[in-house]
C-alpha cells in the first residue's frame, strides 16, 4: 500500500518568498478603503497618516500599539486619531466651497455634525475646534443631546439644528439658547409641534427660528432605507406642511421659518437616490419660499453622505461616488430649481455624521488562540480489523486522484454522514469516531488542494474550505465595538496590522470574546472578485509573539451603540496626534472596570465583596477552606472588580 507522498498533504506555510507588503495591501484592499489615511509600509505594519496626504506626519501602527501597551493602556484598544477628523472636515468643506465657486452659487455652506453619531465629549470638541474656521455647527436629535450641545458650542452665531421628538421644555431650553449667541433653529419634525413652539415662543417672548422638515416620497437606498419615503418616522406630510404655513401666517410667524429639511437616511450607496431627492427637496425649498416665506435662507439637505467601507464602490457598505460629487450635485440642484423659479439661493446646510467621523477611530486587538486542532495530517492507517466504514475513509484517501475527484467527494460525504449515524446508533465509539473526522479533514485537505489544480474543482474547493477554515479567538465583543456588523451586517474593514511581507496562509474566521454564536466576523470584503467572503487570509500565529488585528473605520455609530453583552465594556481609548517627530497622547480614557459594568445592572462592588467574605467564613468554620486560600479567593476576587472587562496579558 503505497503512502501518498507528503507534500500533497501538507498545508504548512507557504514560502515568505514571492510575498510583499504591496501584495497584502493588494489582497485586504486598503487602498482602496484606506482613503490615503491607512496604507501597508515597507516593514509589512499599517501605516497612518492622518492628514490623507502622502507628504503629512504618519506613524506606524504596530509601534504605536506597543509603546502604549509599554504605558499600561489595554488590548483592546480605540484608537482615535483627531487630525484624521480636521482632515474630513476640511474635507467636505473644501468640496463645497470648490462647488459653490465653479457654479457661482450665491449662497455659502455650513456643515453641522449631527452629534448622535458619536457623542464622545473629546471628539465633539475637537470637531467644534477644527470647525471654528468653517463655521461648523452643531445637530441634536434629543433633550439630552441638545444640553451637550450647548455646552460645547464655542462658536459665535453658530447653527445648532434641533432635531428628533420635543416636548416643551426641549423647545424653551432651544428658544433661551438663541441668548447665548448661538443660531438655533428649531426643527419641526411632527406636527404637533408647530403649537408647541407658537405657545413658548410667547410665555418666553423670544421669536423662534423655525425649520420645517419635509417628507419625501423618494425613497433613499441601502441599509438604512425605512428613514425616507411616506412611511418615515419624521416630516410633515405636504398636508400638514399647508396647513403649517397657515398656523405660522396666524399668529404673524411666517418670516420666523428659515429653513427646510430633509434626511433621507445613512450610508446612501448610489448617487442616483440622493439626486432624485434633492430634486424633490429643493422643490418643496422654492414653493415654501413662494407661500409668502420669504426668509427662508437655510436648506438642510440632512445625513446620508456615504463612507466606502469595503472600497468596491457597488455594495451597500460602499458609494458609487465620491465626496466632491455629492457637493457638485447638491450646489447644481439648488441652482438650477431656485434659478427657474427665481428665488434667491439658500444656505446649504449638511448634517453629514458618518462621512466625518468614521475614519478617526481603529480598534486594535489580539488573537487569544485558534481552534487548529484539526491538522491535516492523516490518522495512523486503518486496518482490517477496523470497522468498514473507516476502511472506506482510508481507502478514499489513497485512491484520490485528478479523475476520480468528483466520485470520491460524493463518498466523502456519504461516509460522513454514515459515521455520524452510526454513534448515535451505538455502533462507532469515541474513538473510532475522533478517528474517523480526522481522516475526513486529511481527506478534505488533500482534495482542497488537488482541485485547485484542476480547471473545474471551484464547487470543491467552495464547499469544503468553510469546513476546513480555522477559528481565530479575538479579544473584543462584536456587541461592544461593531454592533452594526451583528446587526445590520455592515462590513468593516479588518486585516493583520503587522507581519504584512510575510504570505498569510491560514483562512478564517473571527470570534469574539462573548458566548453568543453571533459573536463572530465572518463575511469579509473578497477584493479579487468585489463581493463578499466567509474567510479572511491571516498569518498563522507564532508562539510568545502576540497576533494583532484591527478593525478600521470604527467611529461612526459603532461606540454609542455598543452594548454590555456578557458584561464586556468600553475598551480602553486613546486620542493620539501624530507629530513631525512622532506623536502625542492627548487624551487616555480607560475602559470600563468589572464594577463598573456590574453596577449598570445594580450590582454593589461592596455587597458583592461581603457576600464572598461570608461564604468564605463560612467555609472556614467547615474547614473546607483555609485560611490561606480564603485570603486568596478574596484577593483575586477583588482585584478581578477593579479589573478590565477583556482578556490581559497578550504576550502569554
Ligand atoms: C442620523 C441623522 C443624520 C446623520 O446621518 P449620516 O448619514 O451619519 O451623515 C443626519 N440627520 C438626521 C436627521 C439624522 O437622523
């Protein structure tokens, strides 16, 4: 019986030759994604530079995750980098000023960050700064968002937009703040609260400014699509907006209104919805304008500015255009609807929230170990005294070949199938059983790669490398740090952040920290073909060097809608600006602690530590537990309250 020769076999490393930084930047597509922002440098580690700008200050990734670890910051690790967020608002700025400019548009722009993207009080501030120059202005989508706002708005007759459900004392707290300085412009999302804002404009006697969002018939795209069309939770309908404009005229309140809205959801894919919008937004700018609202002066053409999550430029995670396009459209489409109908161009007003943050924040983390158990090496060879069904095994081993691929993948399964039934039944035992998977992976391995050979093996290899791919432990939570990926199914970027000369060779799969099955990545960006994958290539993981992975493009929504599952918290956060001769930390916010996670769910750090001395006491008096060991049960029970949610020590 001739033993099939081990090279076919074997899935060992590949040779490092042949491999290059270039061709890891190739294979995870951050070139594409990266925005100039994230690139592969020469020593194979992720590169950033935050300006975007191939000449700005940069700095390597890996040796930035080691020097803060050498300070004591964990894995894993938010890192934000707020020039990355000067850079986008400048950005969306320079779009629209080269637009208005190219289309002689009279009226002047004025972004405002809708601050439910992410409510960090570092980055709003950093946003404010960064915005000064440009007159940036503030969103609130609710009563708690609009006190934050009012707090950090620096900025001298600044726009702060009031969004989202409002009760009265929303809307005196809106009207007290125009005192402040600042332009704050009340939005009417519902009906209702047209009378709201007449009644405490009075009590107060302080004249409002007054916006009215619209609801279009047109219906955004992607992800996010319930936001728009008739059915959408906010707007008036073309009814209410009649009769609106009536209860305004009553009570002489008509020149207050300044502005219309509308938002016709996140992350718009295609260029084409956003138009068609427009379209219909403006038109409802001009007839408003001519109902006798002759101040109006600001339109607000909301969110939606997409971010190229995967770089394909097709999928509902990317855009079919970029940043400068969706300016010339908005400026083209007011110009030539207000032009034909003669009225004066308004201020654009974005609320853009994801196109300028999502970019500034990387989460780094490590891999805590792999399930490779099922190497690919055969098991010792069945005999005769075995049961047949793993004579079969070993006999579909060694006769696979080129010609008789098909058949014996058909037996493969079959005999699966069979040596399952057969120890439910009783018949195999547990060890004929671990014998007989084993020999299935070796099977598989070998027919993996014989069909790669050949020019029709494709539906082989795509059956049985889900099977065969490797899980990769990673110390996060999904829930904590990419909730839209579990979800909405967003894709984010994710590669190695070192080790990029070297060939990755192993596929798999990403799990996190928690028990729930969900806790895992496992669709990824397929750069060669443009759609999605249930692998990703890494590098197999070498003993006492720790593994790194980040995700990229984290910090939009991600952080404010991570949850506590399984009691994991924040990660510990750094904001880091990159220098000419290195960088700088600004700011380390810590993660969570065990007791403070623990306290969202009312337990006591104290009574939790009573409760075990006590049972520890009583131990003692039984003489089950000694003194000793009491002092010790104690002590890490402790240190484990005042300790990090993750995973410590990568190095082990
Ligand atoms: C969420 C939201 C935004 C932000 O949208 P992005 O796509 O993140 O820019 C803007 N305006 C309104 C009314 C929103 O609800």
């Amino acid at each position: 019986m001739e033993h099939p020769s081990p090279e076919l076999v074997q899935t060992g490393p590949a040779s490092p030759t042949g491999w290059s930084a270039d061709k890891s930047s190739e294979m995870y597509g951050i070139n594409n994604w990266g925005h100039g922002y994230f690139r592969v440098n020469q020593n194979g580690n992720v590169h950033v530079t935050p300006c975007g700008k191939s000449t700005g200050p940069s700095v390597d990734l890996l040796e930035l995750t080691q020097d803060l670890m050498d300070r004591g910051i964990r894995v894993p690790i938010m890192i934000r980098f707020p020039d990355i967020l000067k850079a986008r608002v400048d950005l969306i700025n320079n779009c629209f000023s080269k637009a208005i400019t190219e289309h002689n548009y009279k009226g002047q722009y004025t972004g405002v960050y809708p601050i439910k993207v992410n409510q960090q009080r570092h980055l709003v501030e950093e946003l404010v700064k960064h915005g000064q120059g440009h007159r940036m202005g503030l969103e609130a989508g609710s009563k708690p968002e609009l006190l934050v706002v009012l707090a950090l708005m620096k900025t001298q007759d600044a726009v702060i937009i009031c969004n989202g459900f409002k009760d009265s004392e929303y809307i005196e707290t809106a009207l007290l703040s125009q005192k402040l300085g600042r332009h704050t412009i009340i939005v009417v999302d519902r009906f209702e609260e047209i009378h709201l804002i007449v009644e405490a404009s009075k009590k107060l006697g302080i004249r409002p400014n007054i916006g009215f969002r619209v609801k279009l018939n047109t219906q955004g795209a992607g992800k996010w699509i319930d936001s728009s069309g008739a059915r959408s939770k906010f707007g008036l309908t073309t009814v209410e907006l009649v009769e609106g404009l009536e209860i305004l005229k009553s009570h002489n309140m008509l020149e207050c209104l300044e502005l219309i809205h509308f938002h016709i959801g996140s992350q718009i894919p295609i260029i084409q919805n956003i138009k068609s919008s427009l379209k219909e937004g403006v038109r409802f700018f001009t007839e408003v304008y001519k109902q006798g609202a002759t101040n109006l002066k600001f339109i607000d053409v909301g969110g939606g500015l997409g971010v190229d999550y995967d770089g394909t430029g097709t999928s509902d995670s990317s855009t079919n255009y970029s940043a400068q396009e969706y300016a010339n459209d908005v400026v083209s489409a007011l110009q030539t609807l207000c032009d034909e109908k003669g009225v004066p161009h308004p201020n654009i007003v974005t609320e853009s929230g994801r196109f300028l943050t999502a970019h500034h924040s990387i989460l780094v983390f490590n891999v805590t170990g792999t399930n490779d158990l099922l190497r690919h090496e055969p098991p010792r060879p069945a005999t005769k005294t075995d049961h047949p069904l793993l004579q079969d095994l070993q006999y579909i081993y060694e006769k696979l070949n080129p010609s008789n691929i098909n058949e014996c993948f058909n037996d493969l399964q079959q005999s699966k199938q069979e040596t399952l039934q057969l120890f439910t039944y009783g018949v195999l035992g547990l060890q004929q059983r671990a014998w007989a998977e084993s020999m299935y992976f070796a099977i598989a391995t070998k027919m993996i790669k014989l069909a790669k050979t050949l020019e029709d093996g494709e539906g082989i290899v795509e059956q049985l490398s889900d099977e065969l791919c490797d899980t990769y432990f990673c110390n996060f939570s999904v829930f904590q740090s990419i909730p839209d990926s579990w979800a909405v199914g967003q894709l984010f970027p994710v590669m190695p952040i070192h080790r990029l000369n070297e060939r990755p060779v192993v596929q798999a799969t990403l799990a996190d920290l928690t028990c729930d099955s969900d806790g895992k990545l496992e669709k990824f960006i397929d750069t060669e073909t443009g759609k999605t994958k249930k692998t990703m290539q890494v590098h197999e993981i070498k003993k006492s060097e720790p593994y790194f992975l980040g995700v990229f493009l984290t910090g939009a929504y991600q952080e404010i809608l991570g949850d506590l599952h399984n009691l994991f918290g924040d990660t510990d956060a750094v904001h880091v600006s990159v220098t000419a001769s290195g960088y700088t930390l600004d700011h380390y916010v810590p993660g969570d602690t065990v007791t403070e996670v623990l306290s969202y769910v009312q337990y006591r750090h104290h009574s939790m530590v009573e409760s075990i001395r006590q049972a520890a006491e009583e131990a003692i008096q039984r003489g089950s537990l000694s003194k000793q060991e009491a002092k010790l049960l104690i002590k890490f029970y402790e240190e484990g309250l005042s300790g990090y949610t993750y995973l410590e020590d990568p190095e082990q």
